[in-house]
C-alpha cells in the first residue's frame, strides 16, 4: 500500500510503484544470452584489456572504461528567449 499526504501527493520516500517496471521478455533473453556467453574469467580479460589499451592512449578503451566505472554524463541545457531574455510558451490541448 502507498502512503499519501492529505493532497494526494506521495510521502516522500514512498514509490509510486513499489514493484518497478516489469522486465520484458526480450530484455530478459538478451540477459540470459550475455550471462551464459561471457563468463567472469572472460569479462576479467576484456576489462583488463581495456584497461592496458587505455593506458597506451586509446580513447575508444578510456571512453568504454569511464561509462561503465562512472557512467554517461548528464547533459544539462539552459533554453532562454532571444537574446538570454525570459520566454514564454503558450499550450493548446489538441481537443480545443
């Protein structure tokens, strides 16, 4: 059961959906297919292969290395009028 504050917005720290998205079918094959093919010895010597070529300046190895250590950056993007000025946004429902 999900807690709710008197406006009917979720206590903070309470999920809306406690369960999480299901996994889907394909998602779980092509799992299965990766856990059963690569074995730990086997990812321990593409990692450590990575890691050498890293060292000798591949970018391709570094960048592999980095978005699964730390993962893929958050871009951020400021949207402002012409020149940086406030700008304004008007909405129409498709049923008006």
């Amino acid at each position: 059961m999900v807690t709710r504050d008197a406006n009917g917005k979720f206590i903070k720290g309470q999920s809306g959906n406690p369960a999480g998205r299901p996994k889907k079918e394909r998602e779980e094959r092509f799992y299965e297919v990766a856990i059963t093919a690569v074995s730990f010895t086997d990812w321990r010597e593409i990692i450590e292969k990575a890691v050498a070529q890293a060292k000798r300046g591949d970018p391709t190895a570094r960048k592999f290395l980095a978005d699964y250590l730390m993962g893929l950056p958050t871009n951020k993007v400021e949207v402002t009028g012409a020149e940086g000025k406030d700008m304004t946004i008007n909405l129409k429902w498709a049923d008006e």
